[in-house]
C-alpha cells in the first residue's frame, strides 16, 4: 500500500499501489476493495465515503453491489457490513440489536447476504427477547424457494437472527417457548432459540428437503420439538410455582401479630401498624394459624391468608377454620364441604 487516507480505530483506509483504494485493519488483513477513487475516508455508522472523479465510476468500484448506486454527484457511501453502495448516506434504523438501512422507501438489511424491501418502517416486527427481526416480503418467491419451505406460512417473512451478520432467513414458524423455525436460501432448515440466561442464540440444524422421505424426517423432527418445548414449559411453570411457593411461607413464617381492624364499618389486615389487606371487607375474624374467615357480602365467607391473598373465595355461608389447615365451607345449611387449604 502507498498512502494512508484515513483512520478510525484498527481501520485504515488506503490507497493500494495499483491505485485503487480500500480499508484494512492494523494487521493488514483487507476488508473492502473499490477501484480508482479521488479519496475514501470513515463515514458514521460504520460507512465509508467514496468519491470519485466521474459519476460514472461508481458502478465500476464495487462490481458485486446490487443497492440504489445512481447519483449525479461524484460520492457515494458503502457499509462495510454489507458491502452495499448508496448514492448518499441512508438513515440508520435501530431495532434493539438489530440495524436496517432506510434510503428511498426501502429497508435495507446490513447482512453479508444482502435483502432490500420497499417498505415502511411500520412493518419490521422485532421477536421476543430480541431473538429474531422480521421483514415484509414484497413478492412471490420462486416456486424452488416455496418447494424447499416444510409448510407454506400462512404471511411469507423474512427474518434477521440476533448475532448473525452473514445470512437472512426465512420465518417458518414459531414454538410455544418463543424459538423459531428457519430456512436459509439454500433450503436448509433450521430451529433457532435464545437462552434467556446467557443471552446467546442457539441455532440447531434440522436439514433440508430433497424428496418425500426427508419431508417426513422434518416433519417428525418439528413434532419432536413441539413436544420437547412443552414439556420444558410445564416444567419451568412448576419449578416457578414450587419456588414462588417456597418463598411465600418463607415470607408467612415472618407474619406476626397480624390482626384484623376497622376503619368506617370496613375491615382489613395489619402488623404493626403495616397494612396487610386494605379495609375492604364487610367482616374479618382473628387469624387461626396463618388463616381468617372474611365476609365481603352479608353471609358471603371466604378464606384469607394473613399475607393478603384469597384463599378460598367468599361464596358460603359460614367459614369454619381449624389450627390443622383443614376449613368447613357451609354451602347451605345442612351442606358442608370440607377442604384443606394451603
């Protein structure tokens, strides 16, 4: 290389001995190369600006770029990501993780594999967690592309994965615990999911569809995996409920000397002066253990915990609660349920 044009951190932009321009980093490694160029210097965002002495040396700088490259003036502007060129500097759109490029009325991905869409902004939809960003299509695919897809969707969509700069996918599907099903352009299948510890995507490869028999293969695959996702499901709501469990008779076991009280004909809870249950109820008999019968209506008794929730809901007659946790629920006279509680 003969001259150093500009720099921005680890990136240079240079003039190589043939003339030509383009940007390496500190180790010499090159990440883009244009033709002839007057300058190239670091742009915001992760651009670089071109300029040329001919407007019409723009389309012979970067032979592969598929972007809007037509302008009158003698700059243009190409990202780095994507290696796209644009006749002036796009807006940058932020979807959580994600970046889109906004030039003209259309939304331009910043992937190695590039997706460009006329479209509003309005219709970029970001997954839950940030895991995936779709797109709008605008038009019918190709019928390889539709012949390759497991199962048509019912809305065709392209999508972003969180962390993946090189490919834009196909949306599929979506499971149960919010991970996806993908296809890449060459057909391959995908189940991506993000781990809410760790932040990381994982993406695990299903195949592609050749014939009937793979068809099949992929069809009990996704089953697998609608099964899989819904055991882990009712799994993680137990472990929650056990937990949240755990941590309210941890929290019970620290109530104490909570007692009824009376503001305006109205009764609630309290300790100490701390209110436990707001004075909404008509009646509220001392707790027995960690128990109180309550009365919302005139002969409509229920069950309250001393924290303040609910137990039983107020719909008997009279409440009768024994030290044991076990409590009578009159229904009508002569009509007594028995239950325990908690």
């Amino acid at each position: 290389m003969v001259e150093v044009l500009d720099v921005l951190g680890d990136l240079r932009c240079v003039r190589f001995q043939s003339g030509r321009v383009g940007v390496v980093d500190s180790r010499g490694k090159v990440l883009l190369r244009l033709g002839n160029a007057v300058s190239l210097e670091f742009a915001e965002h992760g651009f670089v600006k071109v300029t040329t002495r001919k407007a019409g040396a723009l389309c012979n700088l970067l032979p592969n770029a598929t972007a809007d490259i037509h302008s009158s003036g003698h700059s243009f502007f190409v990202d780095l990501k994507s290696k796209q060129m644009y006749s002036q500097m796009p807006e940058i759109l932020r979807f959580g993780d994600f970046e889109i490029a906004h030039i003209g009325g259309f939304l331009c991905t910043r992937t190695r594999q590039f997706y460009e869409v006329k479209s509003h902004p309005s219709f970029v939809w970001k997954g839950k967690g940030g895991l995936y960003l779709s797109l709008p299509y605008d038009g019918v695919p190709e019928g390889k592309i539709i012949n390759m897809m497991l199962e048509k969707p019912a809305h065709i969509q392209v999508c972003l994965l969180k962390g993946d700069e090189s490919k834009v996918y196909w949306l599929l599907g979506k499971f149960a615990d919010d991970s996806v099903l993908v296809m890449d352009s060459k057909g391959v299948h995908y189940h991506v999911w993000l781990n809410n510890k760790s932040g990381k995507v994982h993406k695990r490869k299903l195949g592609s569809i050749t014939n009937e028999v793979e068809r099949s293969m992929m069809m009990h695959a996704v089953d697998d995996i609608e099964i899989e996702v819904e055991n882990r499901i009712l799994k993680e709501q137990e472990m929650a409920k056990s937990i949240a469990a755990r941590n309210r008779n941890n929290d019970m076991r620290k109530l104490k000397s909570v007692i009824p009280f009376c503001i305006g004909n109205k009764w609630g809870l309290r300790q100490e002066g701390r209110i436990i249950a707001p004075p909404i109820y008509r009646n509220i008999t001392p707790p027995v253990g960690r128990y109180c019968a309550f009365e919302m209506y005139p002969e409509q008794w229920g069950v309250l915990a001393i924290d303040g929730k609910v137990e039983v809901e107020p719909r008997y007659q009279e409440v009768v609660i024994y030290k044991n946790g076990m409590v009578d629920l009159t229904v009508v006279r002569g009509k007594i349920v028995s239950k325990k509680l908690p």
